[in-house]
C-alpha cells in the first residue's frame, strides 16, 4: 500500500477500449492534478505478450505482462484496474484485495449477483486494512451531470418527481449486422439492458440519491438470427429494453435503452423533473446541462465549461470544451484523492451491485409478464 | 344534407377554448381552401344566452342558439361540430347524426366506452345514407406529422420497431394550484392519462398504422390533496402515466404524459426507429421534422412549410411558418373534402372508440401492478 | 372617419401574397380583439376583375372593385389597406388621406425617397386631422421581438454594445432561376438590400430605439445573367448585401442579407448584445426568444406563449404556438386600437422614410469603396 | 535532425495555457498514432526556474531548463515547441531553424509583419535543408472543420458565394474587469482582431484555398477606461472588429470577432454558402457538423465521431465525443507524419504571414473610414 504523499505504482489489466481509455486517464491525471500523488504507469497486462508489449509504449507503460497474478505480488504495483471482460472481473478482484492492492473494476462489477456479492464481501474486509475499491461508472464524472446532482442536492429543483433516461445506440439496426459474443447470453448476460441500462440506473442513483424499490419491464429482440462465423445463429439477449422504476423518494423513471435507435450514435439522455425545478442533459452534448432552478420557468442552457463547476477548474479557460475520455482522468483523479485521504472512493462495489439488484429485478419482471418487482435489497 | 358544389351551413356546439379554435377553423378554410364548398357559419350554441351572443359576432357566426337541439332541426345547418366537455359528447352526437347532420366530435370521443361503442354504431348507420362523422384529433392534421405518416408509408424508414411518445406539461407542478373538475374522476375520467394521453394513442396508430395489442403502465398522483373552493380536497385522477404498448406490427412504444413536467408547456415529442431510419417531432417547434429516411446514417432538420408537403401549399411561401390553430382549418379543410367528395372522413368514430379502448386497458394494468393487458378488440 | 365605438369598414388594394395576408388579419382581428371597434370587410380591390371577384368571397370581403379611386369616395370605407407592389404606394396612400382614409401602406413605404417624403408630408397634414398613417413592417408583431424590444427599453440587457442582423433565404440559389420583376432594378429598386434589409433596419430601430448614424457596405451579385421569357437577361440588383452601422446611441450592427444562403427559407436571425445581458431571435422559431438578463451568464430559452407576453393573451394557453401569419392580425389589431383611441400608430410613414435613408446610404456607400456614408437625417 | 523511424525529441518553450496544451498533445500523440515515429519530451524550458521544474513531470518532460538557447545546442531535440507570446516569436523561431530544428510556432506567427518576413524567409531556407516549420492554427485540426474542407474540395457544396464567420468572447463585458497586457496596443498588437481574428481568417484560406484580396473594416473599443493596478489606464486596442473580405475566389466573407458577445463563452461560427449547398459550425458543438451537400435542400446534423472521417480512427468508437484539447494532439500527428516522409508541413510559416497581412488590411480600412484595402500579396 501507498505510503501518504508517496506516489503510486498502477497497473491496467486489460487493453482494448477501456484499457485503453483507463490508460490515458493514467498518464494524463498529473497534468489535470498536479496535488495527487505522482502516477507510476508501471505494468499493462494483456493475454498476448505480443500485442500487450505493442500496446504498453504509446499508452505510457513501463512494462507490459501476460500474467495478472504475479503483477499483483510486485511490490511496485499500488493499485490494479481492471478492463477486462465482466465474467472475469470477480477472481481477478478478489486477488487483488486480497494481495492488498487497491482496486478499480471497469463497470458492470460482474456478469452474476453472486459474483458482485462475493467481491462486496471481499471489499468490505480490505476496506477495514484501508485497501480501497470502486467501480467505473465514468459517467459520474462528467461535469454537467456532476453538477445536476449538486443542483438536486441542494434541493435547487424540488422533491424529484419525475425522471426520464434513455441511452440509445444504433450500431445493430442492420439486419445483417454480424453475430458477436455480445449477442449471447452465456457471454454477455443480457444485451442494451445490462451494457448500457447499467449506465442509467447508475445515474438515477447517483442523481437522486435514492434507492430503486420496484421496476416493471419488457425487453424485446427485434433482428432474433444474424451471420455468425459458422453460419446463421439465434441472437439470445435484448436488443433493447424499456423499464418504470419506482425510487424510495416517491419518484418514477422511465428507462429506455436499444441498440436499434437509427441514428443516435451514443445517445444517453436524462432528465429529471422536480416540483422546483428540472434538468436535462445528452451525452452527445457533454459540456451542456439544462437547468430550471429555484422555481424558474423555463430552461438554461449551461455550458459547464466555467472554472467553479465540477472538475472543470483543473482544464481550460471558459467555453474551451472538454471530451468523452476526459471522464476516465476525472475518475482516476477521485480514486486517487480518496486513496490519498484515506477515504473510500465511491461509487463502492456495494453501488455495483445494488445497479446489478435492479438489472435482475427488471429481467424477471419482463420474464413475468411486466408485472412489478422488487429488486432484492442489499444486505 | 349537403349538395355536390352547394355550400354547407355549419353549427359548433362550444364557445370555450375549442369551440373558438374550431370557429377561427370555419372562418378561414375558405381562404386556406377556395376550392372546396363554401362554408356558412350559420349558429354558434351556448348554455349562456348572453356569453355566447357576445362571442358569436367576433367569430364569424352569424347567429347564436341555447338550443341545441332546436339547431339540429334547421334545415340551412349541414354541419355539427361539437366542442363541449366529454360527458356531452355522445347525446348530442347521435341526435345529430340522427338528424342527417353531418358530425364533427371533439377528442376524447366520450367518457366511457360504452357511450363510444353507442356513437359508433349510429355513426355505421348514418353512414350508410351518406352522413358522414369524424373524431377531432386535430394533430394528424400537423404538416410535419402528415409528412411523418408518408414517409412510413412509402417504407422510407423500414420496419418500425420503437415509438418514443411523451406528451409533457407542467400547468400543475405547484402544490398550491387550484382544484378543479379536471381533478376529479368523476368529471374527467383520467387526468394526463385521457388528456394527453389520447392524443399519443391516436398519432401511434395513425403514424404506424398499427392497432396497439398490450399494454403494461403505472399512473401516479403526485400532489394527492390540492385547495377547493371548499377546503381541501383529494385528487381523484392521475397526474403521470407511463405506459409501454405493443403494436399488431411487432413495435414496442414507450408513452409518457404529464402535467408535472417542470418547464414543459405543451412538448409532445414523437421518436418513430425503423429498420431504415427514424423520424423526430416536437410540438413547440411545430414546422420542424427531423427525418433519416432510406437508410442514411445521420439526421437532416426539414422545414416542413414547402408547397409540395401536405396541407403547405395553401398558405405562404417557403419558410414563412403555420402556427397550432392552422391543424384546426386542415382538420375543416380536409373534412369539407371528404363531405364533397362523398367519402368518410378519417379519424373515425371507430378510430375515437380504438383509442378509448388502450386507455382502458392502460388504466387496468396500472391497477394491476403493471401486468402486461390485451386491449379489447373493437367489434 | 370613424365615431368612436362604431365600426369600421375596411378596403384592401391587392389581392396577390400580402393581399392575402392582411385580408386574413381583418378577418381574424376581431376574434383575437374582441374589444376593439368590428371591421367590416368592405372591398378588396385589383386589377383584374375576374380573379379579384373570384379572391374576395373566400377571404371575406362583401365585394370586389377594380377601381381604388372609386373606393376612396366611398363613405363605408374609413381604412384603406395598400398591398399593391412599391412603385404604386405614393400615388394611392397620397389619394386616400387626402381623402381622408386611415392608411397602412404595406413595407417598404415608396421604391424612392422623392415619394417616401412626399408621403410624409401628406401623412402630417392628415394627421392634424385625426386622419391615421402606418407602414407594415409586420416584424414588429412578433411576440417575441416585441417582448424582446420591453426588455431592451427596462435596460434588462443594459447599455446596447452590439447587434447581428441577418435576413436569409435562398430562393435564387440556382444559376437556372428565371428572370422576374423584383431581379430588374427599374421595376424592384433594389434586390435582398431593400426587401430583406428593409426589415432588418427597421427591427434595428424598433428594438434599440436608436438610429443610424453610419453605414460601411458592399453589395453582390453572383448570377449576373438569368434565362428571361426572351432569353438571357442581365440581374441588375443584388443577390447579397453587407453593412456595418453605427447607431445613434453607440451600438454597431452587422448587417447581412441574401437570397443565396443555401438551405436557408425564411430566416431573420436578430442578437442584440448589451452590458448586462443579450437577446437572441431566429424567425424560424418565432415563439422563441433566447435571452440573458440583467447579468445573467448564460442564455434561457423563453417559449413566448404565456398570456401576460405582448399579442399572446389574445390567442391560446401556454406552449400553442402561433405561426407567421398571426403578426397581421397583431398589426391589423395596433392599428385599430390607435385608430379607436384617437392615436397614432407605429410605424409611422417617418419610420418607414427613415429606413429608406439608411437603405440608400449603405447603396452608396457599396457604390464607393465601402467608405461610411451617414445617411440623410429626416427633417 | 531525425532519422527515417527514429524517436523524435522536442522540446516546448512556454508552460502557461498554450505550453500546457502541447505538452498534453505530446505526451498523447503516441497513443493517438501509434504509427509515427516516438517522442521523447525531453525539455520544458521557461523563465521561472522554479515554477517551470514544477510544471515539468505532471506534464511528461524528463527536465525543465530556463535557457532556450542551450536547449537548441542539444543533440537530443529534434523539435522546437514555440509556445511564448507574440513578440518572442521570431528571434526564437530563426535560432531554432538555424540550429536546424524542426519547429512548432503557436499562431499568429508573430506580432509584427516585418518579423513574420523575416520568419517566412528563414523557414525557406531551412525547408531547402529538409527542416520543417508550422504554424499553430490548431482548429485546422477539429475533425468537422477537417471534414468541411473535404466537403468544399471536393465540390460538394458547388462554387462557394458567402462565408459568415465570427468569434465571440464575452469576458470584457462587464466594464470592471481589470486592465492587461492584452489590453494594450504595444504588448498586445491588436485586441479581439489578432487574436479571435487570426483564427478566423486562417479558417477563410483553409476552407476555400482562397486568398483575401479585398478586406473594408470597423473595430471598436466600448470601454476605452478600464482600472489597472495603478490606477484607471486606457484601453488601447479593439473590443470587437467586423469586416467584409472579398476572396480570390470571387466568395464574400462577414467577419465579426468581439470579446464583448455577452453569453458567448469560446464561440468559433462559420457558415459556407455555395452554389450547391452550405455548411454550418459552431466551436461550443465542436463534433457536430451540419451539412448540405449535392443540391440538397435542408441540413443534415452529422456527429464527426466516425471512423472514416478526418483524425476520428484514433480515437473512440461512433458517438464518443471529442474535446477542444483533441486537436493539439491531432496536430502534433500531423506535424510528426510531416516530418516522418520528409514533407512540408501546413499551414506553414507563408500561411501565418497571409493571415497578418489580412489583419493588417483590416486595421487600414478601420483607420480609413471603412474603405476597401486590398492586402499585400505575400512574395
């Protein structure tokens, strides 16, 4: 484990998109974050010496490894981030707290509950020898949706009423778009339910602070055969998913996620309507939030690119807009701080898995006719 | 009844808000229209002899009556058009039509299913001697959402697999406005749900084509007791309702209506994805559709206000934009055609009964705990 | 000339595209205005007396005339409503005050200035007579402009700074466009300058209150020859025109207008910048006005539709949006009110002289080098 | 000089904003190009010994020196960063090319025409000896700007008629903010004009290929008093400046730059208008691009998130947005590939020369009642 104000040994498991992202957060965290301490990028790890050790220069590594289980023994390495796949996220976790290694798992924290309930427990006892761990919602970190929930925190829009968020994608509306793991269930779980309803539940949670008690759901696959590589084969997870969650503050959210939205690329929509007030962003729009505060009656347009709203301040001067990846060094820069603090990062695996509770609660209840369920509560 | 080529004597029933909308309507098609039968705006009809004397004259009628139905014995009155609350809507409809009177019936087409299966089967009658009946959703008589229905017509956008419909408003996100019968079941029947609610349903079917077979919703009230004139008193009706619709085409529409949407006035939004393409519409900028028609990746914004686009070419040069009472005038214009041409308008009274019908089955499943209901089948 | 609390009849010159318009706003005005004296739709006069005859019935005027000295001796007509092209105006509105018959000249006030002052000269004689003048810039009646217009003069935006005008549409974008009246500078004066720019000076003036005391500009045309009914003819007006002005008060204004602005219709886009907030209008919204208030930092989407906003109480409930058309039933109403109230009216024929100043000085001032020119000051 | 794939070294003068963007650009470009030839940042050099050790790891740099001039003596830097203001420009450019580095110049090119010349004829003989110079316009660089130029070179949007560009700040708005060297003609040059203007222009020859061969001018300074720390100080250069600029091409340009556009954080604008289309950007949406392409006739929005469209295959899958930062690193690759096949970079030295004598154009017409200068054409 660090040592206060030493700095910190990191190694990335994993190196395709999100290693790659988690990498440039990597390299990158110092120059936004000066104060933290200093980032050693000290291992990339990946299952093809070849590619991985092609992979390590440019994205800013030391070292690169094919083997995650002697990386988590090396004095040098501080703190594990693992990119890898969801099924394998649990045993890797596990290790890692459990060789004292502080620990961020990409988001979903698992493909099962009794994985991610595992991995909780594990937490909860490194947590008490002050090992740390979090799970990658990068989506928290976008300053716009930071300071949303801010303005609902400090009760700028009322008692939340209403709440609207629809992550759309399109990249499967061709029919003939080719078969892929993620289009099985044993592989993936579930299909834009759990890849990017995950994404969503996160957000009202993070949003309103409150718990979801109850969802009534469908989920549809709309193209059921695609090319696979040995010929035509049964796609077996959703294409798209629609839910009502019913939140312990009395609020309802409509949730809507699809791959087969023509034409939106990347779209993650929220809303939030509140008896003071409302909010409204778009992914495709990072740098923007709609605010009605304080009773106002009608919408501004923020651009949340002013020195005092979150996260902002370590960038550019005013109306200089910042990206997509630019959430992953957001997200290493808290890690980093709460590791510094002594202080557990958020949000914890309990928030991973209590996301997972709710994806399992709308499952069953699209499998029951859309009748409402509610997610088991967390121990 | 009219003759082929004579001009037709009309009478609305209503001077409040719609009876004054539908009066600018009579007033103007001729203008918008001059190829059609000349409109005479014989009687306009109130419970109050002095309010609706003093109204009549402004908009265009040459008399005013408190009897309607001494209005339905004259013989220079083709035309009844009938704008007043809900619950009156089936008595006046089926002595008109009994009366040979040409019919024109504010939406919802009544208060209960049962009055609409009334109005239906005398409307089958009157049909068959040649008088002729409509349901006023006046929306389908919006440029862009006419120019909507085409596009999925021709196929330009696929197969349509996900309909994203919410009607949005925010007239009761105060805790301190008034009651009013709008409130109470017993008056209104629903709140949002029929209200708002109605107009979705019908713009599903009219845009798709496709009848709605389930249904799985939740409604909630959000401010359960509001200041009577009287002390407080209960809401009785809903404030929200979210509902997720199968379509007899395999599409799964998500609809959410409320008056509790902070900010919103009157945003209606329509999303239809196809597997070739998807189509946007908004209420607050009523002359826009954003179209991905035959396949194309990325969205282009038309200005729906060019000749050759439907009921356009009646009015003004290209860019010059219509407003929200101009439907009413296509709405007259396009039943006047189908007087003159002996043809039955559309939206029908059947069409008025299939959309009661879904907001029954609505009300049922959100009574329910959300379990998914089969809308009865119209005889 | 009219009795107070009597009606007032009504004739319309022309019956073309503003013909049409205005005679939609005498017929409607008394609907929006129920309080104002009742028109009566006397005449509609033109020159071909079959298609004026078969105009006047569907736009609801009781007869037809070919002959508009005739309509001025008649003392059932008390407003007489020009729409006929410029080159007509002087002739006809000198006629009719002399008469003694309130005038609205349709914009812009005279192709000349020669007949522009004359004008005046017999608008302030009549005056003293009770006898009513105004220029139809119907711009003025947009909701949002005049709201925009109260908060310029309560200093909501404090000490005006800058201004960006630009009025574009497209129509003669391709080379293959035929030759007409308004591309030969004998028949149109000028091209986009006068009819385009006409508008946008006067919406300078109305919102800021200031006047023009300076114009640097240039003038364009890009298609110099045009297929005619008789073959190829020179263009010998603008396509395009560009000034900077300077204002009385000390604010500058850029200043563009074209009718070659690819994918643009019909759109006036109007900023205002002050020290202590900004405006932001594009026609093509029109119930939108974008504006930052009294230091605010960043802009709020007003959707001009609540009744206590300028000409909304008139018409329909929050979120109904009101089309192009609607601004001439404002006017018509403005008129009558001034009329009614023994006022007079705005704009006046001064207004619509002073804009005809500003629009020679920037011809000028294109015809030299682009050097400022100051225009004419009105005696 | 770098041999064929070796790793380059580079060395960045300056470690304030723009220092900070190219260290962030070279520390990424790796990731971004893995195929280019590696960089070593090998030296952060500024005046404050401490300061610019401090800024130098979080940052990347092995070292930070206080001498530029030994930094040119060293073997291991093979490119020179110029990230300094305007006047130190030329004396560190020239040493650094006579020392046969490769060299970066942030724009503009320098605060003088006759040190531009002298730039420009250094650079030539450098080029002769296979050294390579650039200027730093990086919005050459934002993928829909990329894209839009594609568009125009292609022909697409036909022969280019009109071009509206302006750049609007807001933060000399409120007449309290506080004197700088900006803000005076002998450090600064000229105020909103070279600084927003340069950009501009360059964006106006980048677009088209055109050249400036007209320019008819306005600046003006709306707070002429501002406190300094010694008191009230005169404002010695423009808050704002507007020209017309006619192009080589026969294109008319509306330029309007201004750091007074209350609500206007960083907003780049520019609208191209051609015979067969048009094109539309905004800085503040820097992925979107809207297009008319091919005769269309209504916009398209395009997401640039593509990865066939310009620098995007770096980079993230579709709808995964970029940020302003994005484009040093895609300049940094573009220098680097330059360099990599032995060719001239661009916008080179001759580019950041055309733009002065543009600016200085302007600065004529301004002081010469607007009239038209045509700009010196560079030798």
């Amino acid at each position: 484990m660090s040592q206060p104000d030493a700095s910190l040994g990191v190694a990335v498991i994993g190196y395709a998109f999100m290693g790659r992202a988690h990498s440039d957060a990597w390299r990158t965290v110092g120059a936004f974050r000066p104060d933290l301490p200093v980032v050693r990028q000290q291992v990339l790890v990946g299952r093809d010496a070849t590619e991985v050790a092609r992979a390590a220069r440019p994205l800013g590594w030391a070292e690169s490894s094919t083997d995650w289980r002697s990386v988590l023994e090396r004095a040098d390495v501080d703190v594990v981030d693992i990119c890898v796949p969801g099924h394998l996220h649990a045993e890797i976790a596990v290790a890692a707290l459990e060789a004292g290694k502080h620990v961020i798992v990409e988001k979903p924290l698992a493909n099962t509950i009794v994985e991610a309930e595992k991995m909780v427990e594990v937490a909860r006892s490194a947590r008490s020898c002050g090992v740390r761990s979090m799970v990658g919602f990068n989506y928290r970190r976008i300053p716009a949706l930071a300071l949303a929930r801010q303005h609902v925190a400090e009760g700028r829009i009322g008692e939340v009423r209403q709440v609207r968020v629809s992550y759309l994608q399109d990249w499967l509306v061709d029919e003939r778009a080719p078969m892929s793991w993620r289009l099985r269930r044993e592989s993936a779980g579930s299909g834009a339910l759990g890849d990017l309803g995950s994404h969503a539940i996160d957000q009202v949670r993070y949003l309103l602070g409150h718990e979801v008690v109850g969802a009534s759901a469908r989920t549809q696959t709309f193209v059921g055969r695609r090319p696979g590589t040995d010929g035509v084969e049964d796609v077996t997870v959703d294409d798209a998913a629609w839910a009502t969650l019913l939140t312990s503050g009395g609020a309802v959210v409509s949730l809507e996620v699809s791959r087969m939205a023509t034409a939106r690329k990347n779209s993650l929509q929220i809303e939030v309507f509140g008896s003071r007030g409302s909010l409204r962003f778009d992914l495709e729009s990072l740098n923007e939030l709609w605010v009605c505060l304080d009773g106002a009656d009608f919408p501004t347009r923020l651009l949340v690119t002013e020195p005092d709203q979150p996260y902002v301040g370590g960038w550019w001067p005013p109306g200089h807009v910042l990206g997509w990846d630019h959430t992953f060094t957001h997200q290493a820069a808290d890690f980093l701080q709460a590791v510094a603090a002594g202080d557990d990062p958020t949000p914890s695996f309990e928030d991973g898995l209590a996301v997972q509770r709710v994806l399992a609660a709308i499952s069953r209840s699209a499998a029951e006719d859309s009748r409402e369920i509610r997610p088991e509560v967390s121990r």
